[in-house]
C-alpha cells in the first residue's frame, strides 16, 4: 500500500534530518571525553541515547511544534558540563584513579549526580516560565547573547580538539586537518554538482577520518573505560541516594547560579530554532506551549541521565527543506539516530584522538555565527577596528560574551551580555522606534478629495494602517518591531511602512522588518512600503527580500496608494468634477464684465496625464486656472521629490510668479487628464494696464489663497 503525500514527505524530511545531524548525535560523548576523559565516555553514551530516543519523544506529546525538532545543542551541552565540572570540583571525595580533566572518578561521580539534580531544577524553571507566560519575555533577550554564548561554546570546542591533538600527536593532528579539509571541500562542492547536495559534508568528513585512522594505523584509543553499553547504572534517580554520603548543600549552593544559567541557555536555543524557522517559513509556534513541553521533557531526561536538549536548527531546518512537517518526521529521525547509536557502542572504546578532534571542530563550524565571523575577518583585513552604529554595538558585545565564554565561564558570559545589551537598549530604544500605528483619521494623503470620497475614507479609516518608523532597528528592538502585526486593527486591510527615517539598521532589524511584511501579508492584507529611497542602505539592499509588495518614493504617495485601493473596494469613483472656469477661485468677486474679459485674455490648455504644467526653476510665465483634473506640486526632482500639496477644479497654481516675479518655486505635474485656463505674463500686464479694478480684486484673491493655505498646513 502506497503511503500517503505528507507521510512520505516526512519520511523523506525526517531521513534528511537524521543524516544533516550526525555529529550532534554523539556531541554528549565527544564532550564528555574531551571534558571528563575516558572516565566520562560510558556516562556520555548513555546520555545520548536517553537524549535522541526518549526526551524528542516527550516533547511531542507534551504538544511541542512538531515541525521543530529536538536535538542537543552544544551550547547547553557546554553548560551543563561546566556545571558537573564546578560541582565535581566543590566535592571532597576520595583520591581515587585519577580522570583526565585531574578529577578522581569519585569527584566525577558526585559531580554528574548532584549536576543531574541541577538539570532537573533548571528544566522545571523552564516549565514554570511557561505556566506563568513569561515566553515573550524571554524572546526579547537580544540576539548577541545567544550568538555569544553560541561563539564562545565554539571557541571551547576548537580548544578541546587541540586538547586532543596534543594527546594524540602528529598522527591526530593530521586525521583532524584531514577531516576539515574533506568538509570543506565537499562543501564547495556541493554548491557546484547537485547530486553531491544528496550527501551531507559531516559524513563524508567523518568518513575520510575513519579511512586515515584505519589505513594510516593513527588511532590513540580512550585505553581503559567502563564497558560501553546501555547500562542502567547511569539513571540518575538511582544515583541520587549515594549523595547521602556528602554534605548536599555545599554541593547545590555551588551549583545554583549554574543552573539559572543552564535554564536561560536552554531558553535561549529553543526560542533562536523557534525564530530561524519563522522568519525562513513564517512557522509560528507558542512561546509558552513551547517552554512546558521542552521543559518537560527535559526532567525527565534529568531523572534518566541524560543531558540538555532543546530545538536543534540543523534538524528542523533539514527536515523541513525536505518536505517534514508533522510528528512521523520527528519519529523517523528518532529512529535512525537510536540505530546509529546501538551500532557504533563496540568502536566508541578504540575512537581514535584525531577522529574526535575533527568532531569537535566540525561540531564548531556551526556554532560559530557567520556574520560576526565576517565581521571579524574584515576587520582584520582592513586593520579597522571601529565602525559605525547599532551593528557594531552588537559585535562588540558578541565579541566580549565569546571571550568571557572561553576565558571565564558561560555563567558569566550569560548574564555579561544579558547586562550588556540591556544598557544598549536603554540608551538606544529611549529614543527610537516610537512606532504606533495610526489610522486615515488622523493621517490622509495631500491629494484633492471630491465630497464622496472624502466620505468614504473617513468611513471607512480603520481599513489603512499607518506605521512610521523612526531612528534605528536593531536588535534592541527588533522583537518590539515584530510584535507590531500582533496591534494592527482587525479592520485594516492595507498597510503603509514609512522607512524614511530609518536611518540606521543591523541584520536583526532587517529581519524584522521582513518577518512584520510576511505577517501581514500572510494575513491577507496588502502591504506598501515608502521611503525605501530616503533609508538606510542595507535596507535598499534587502528590496528583494519582500514579495508583492507596493514601494512608493514617500508616505503621501504611499497614503494615496492606500486610499485608492479603500475607494477601489466602496466602488466610489475618483474620476474629478468640473468647475467652470468663471467660477474659479482667482475670480471671485469680479464683475461679471470683468470675468468675461479675463476668460477672453486666457488660452484653454488640455494637459495629459503625467506631463509637467511647469517646471521648478524655469521663468514664471503665467498662471493656470484649473477647470477639471487634479494637480500635484513638487519640491526637488527626480524620484526623492516630494508632494506638497494637489489641486483641483476651482482652484489655481503658478500665482507666485505674479507676486514675486522670480523663478519658479515648484513642480506641477497633472495627476489626471487636467483641462485648465492659462493665463500668460503678457494677459497679466494687459489687466495690470488696462483693468486695473480686476487686477487688484485678482491680487485679494491670491493673498485670501495664500492665506487659507498658511491657515491649512499649522499645527
């Protein structure tokens, strides 16, 4: 019988999933290892197997975003070891045989025991954010304290396999640059032959390392270790009775700001896996939902033995590409890494110095953020240590959290960069950001309105949102950006972004903003952008990231925009009236002799769609008494010129080179087919000389204009 759509795409995700992430599978035993030395190799083991085959499994039923999928994080693998570590030295065990982190194996016994309770306290700390809804407090942690924690756990990493190579020698060094080399080539590869995307570059580099080892005979095994083996021994609710022996609460006090801290990292990797996958597929998961069903499991992880386990992107994102969406993706990926690991226990006794060396620095490739490696690579090539804005701000406080991370101790570093950033926040945010939406009653485009439009927009005012963004985005407020979707009246149907004023933006805020232009889209509401011209570069740059989108060179032209697509929907028509021309406003008061006479002085004009009545700069040749149509002046030229006001039937432009006599002042361009009386210089001098009576009533009229449009633009 031939499976169902979805359950072969998740079949085919989670299969994908399992293969992109290997290496992550055993990262509790290279850890372990590389940490605690041979004496943690069968604890690590049997944390991984609790960690791949049960602790997934307990989250999906706790309702956990299937599409997300579990995995243990280095970052809060890192944690927790330095926790055991921290706790195991605060022990006051016997000498025994000695481990090679210079731990006795009691010491280390007592450490993984009472880290486990700590584990256990950390997850249920988890569970309580979530059951008091604190989710979307924890989501505005910045950025730069998880790619921090996430640098400096790589740096640790990359340590560790030197620490290896030294032990193993040239033979491991050379199994380990191998490795490297075999994934960065496949890497580069991959970009150039299709087929090679179908193999995953972790194992082929592993492969090539397990080939060297084998044929160049350069294998340094772990020596004597407990037997490698599903063994019980290792749950820690049977362990926990032999800490009856020790004072418990030295132990715990020790132990109690490592896991607050293992609490906020593991926060931190679930909601950065939850924040990849809804800005690349607008997956939106529950903040809350999602701390119970994680932390959930993970008590149970900690009374089993295992270790740390929180959304993994390398998974999810893998999975997802593949088509995986449900839990059987979760399941089959579950399976495969279970099988992995029962088939590779009898080898883990001879693993090779150099093999895990290469491990752990394929397991530091990905920790390790590209743009702060970028960054830092321009930097060192420029010898430019400073830059400008929000987006230095960011490196230097990722910079400072990665060294403390290596140098110090994640604990530190954690609430280092959470200190950090939030004084960041408070001097930036203070005064940027102040975006509120607000509606066509208060703010309206500078285009002539007839009776009836003008009544159907203010009817229908909650339809167009208005958003205007000022100063900078970034990663201070990036989530205050995105929630901004979350505020918009339910009535609204189409949306205006002005960014004109965004002068400043690093890559968190240019996420943002693409994530809130997604969020209303996919809520079926039409989204116009203006101002891009005016703003930021890098957001000029990122253009191409919004779909269907409407740009426009400045907010009233962006209003209007708006406003036709309300008057488009209420079926009002915005075709212009017609005003005779001997009831324009500039012959008000005149004698109707007088009227005639200045009607027979004139020349009727027909002006296209789009042309130029006159240009800003040019002599001032006449004025243009407007019959039907609509006009716009502009300041400026080009695209970046802005719209100053529009008139239409009855009104007047060009009067100022009747009063002034200098160049002109403005653009007038017709927003419509525009029928009009043009009145030249030499109709003007004709008044002026012979009908002197008119020329001044005209004269009243234009200062009353001017007037009522000082009266209309004052606050």
């Amino acid at each position: 019988m031939r499976l169902a759509q979805p359950w072969r795409n998740d079949l085919r995700g989670g299969t994908e999933a399992a293969l992109q992430g290997m290496s992550t599978a055993v990262a509790p035993i290279l850890l372990f290892v590389g940490l605690f030395g041979s004496a943690g190799l069968s604890a690590g083991y049997w944390a991984a197997l609790v960690v791949v085959a049960l602790v997934p499994c307990a989250r999906l039923l706790m309702g956990g975003q299937p599409a997300i999928l579990s995995a243990p994080r280095t970052a809060s693998l890192a944690t927790y070891a330095g926790l055991v570590l921290h706790i195991s030295l605060a022990s006051a065990g016997p000498t025994a045989q000695q481990a090679a982190s210079g731990l006795t194996t009691t010491q280390l016994l007592v450490g993984l025991t009472a880290g486990s309770l700590m584990f256990l306290a950390a997850s249920a700390l988890v569970v309580l954010a979530g059951a008091l809804r604190w989710g979307h407090i924890f989501k505005m942690i910045p950025i730069p304290v998880s790619v921090g924690i996430s640098n400096g756990t790589a740096l640790l990493l990359v340590w560790l396999a030197l620490v290896q190579m030294n032990r193993g020698g040239a033979p491991a060094v050379l199994s380990a640059v191998s490795m490297l080399l075999a994934y960065a080539l496949w890497r580069w590869s991959q970009k150039r032959v299709a087929w090679f995307a179908n193999m995953p570059a972790v194992l082929i580099a592993v492969a090539c390392g397990v080939l060297l080892t084998s044929v160049g005979n350069t294998a340094a095994p772990l020596g004597t270790a407990p037997q490698v083996m599903a063994d019980t021994q290792w749950i820690s609710a049977r362990m926990w009775a032999t800490l009856q022996a020790h004072d418990l609460l030295p132990l715990l006090m020790a132990g109690l700001p490592g896991t607050m801290t293992l609490a906020l990292v593991m926060i931190l990797e679930t909601f950065t896996t939850a924040a990849t996958m809804e800005s690349r597929f607008n997956l939106r998961s529950d903040a809350n939902r999602e701390l119970i069903a994680m932390g959930t499991a993970n008590m149970l992880g900690a009374v089993l033995g295992g270790v740390p386990c929180t959304g993994g992107p390398l998974y999810s994102l893998a999975s997802w590409n593949a088509g995986g969406r449900g839990w059987l993706a979760a399941l089959v990926c579950m399976l495969f890494l279970t099988g992995l690991l029962l088939g590779i226990a009898p080898w883990l006794l001879a693993l090779p110095a150099g093999l895990i060396a290469g491990l752990l620095l394929l397991q530091a490739i990905p920790m390790a953020d590209p743009a702060f490696m970028e960054r830092l690579g321009r930097m060192l090539r420029t010898r430019q240590w400073r830059g400008e804005g929000t987006a230095d701000l960011g490196f230097w406080i990722t910079a400072a959290i990665s060294l403390v991370g290596v140098f110090g101790n994640l604990i530190w570093a954690t609430f280092l960069g959470i200190g950090l950033s939030s004084l960041a926040v408070l001097k930036r945010v203070s005064g940027n950001l102040t975006a509120q939406w607000t509606y066509l009653d208060t703010q309206r485009s500078r285009r002539v309105r007839g009776l009836a439009e003008t009544t159907e927009l203010a009817r229908a005012a909650q339809s167009v949102g208005v958003l205007r963004l000022t100063g900078h985005l970034f990663f201070g407020n990036s989530l205050r950006l995105r929630q901004q979707a979350d505020e918009l009246d339910d009535r609204a149907r189409t949306v205006v972004i002005d960014i004109a004023q965004v002068h400043e933006v690093d890559p968190s805020g240019i996420e943002a903003l693409g994530g809130l232009i997604r969020s209303l889209q996919d809520s079926g509401r039409a989204v116009v952008i203006s101002g891009l011209q005016a703003s930021a570069p890098a957001l000029q740059r990122a253009r191409n990231n919004w779909a269907a989108v409407d740009l426009q060179v400045d907010l009233d032209r962006g209003l209007e925009a708006c406003e036709e697509r309300v008057l488009a929907h209420g079926a009002i028509s915005t075709g212009t009236s017609t005003v005779a021309t001997h009831h324009n406003s500039l012959l008000q008061d005149l004698h109707p002799d007088d009227v005639d006479m200045v009607l027979g002085l004139g020349q009727r004009r027909d002006v296209a769609q789009g042309a130029v009545l006159f240009q800003q700069g040019a002599p001032a040749d006449g004025v243009w008494l407007l019959e039907s149509g609509k006009v716009s002046i502009l300041s400026g030229s080009g695209p970046l010129c802005s719209r100053l006001a529009t008139f239409g039937p009855g009104q007047f432009v060009g009067e100022m080179g009747l009063i002034d006599g200098k160049l002109r002042s403005a653009t007038v361009t017709a927003d419509t087919v525009v029928t009009a009386l043009f009145l030249d210089s030499q109709a003007i001098a004709t008044l002026v000389d012979q009908y002197p009576a008119a020329a001044l009533a005209i004269t009243r009229n234009i200062a009353r204009e001017l007037s009522s449009r000082l009266r209309g633009t004052a606050p």
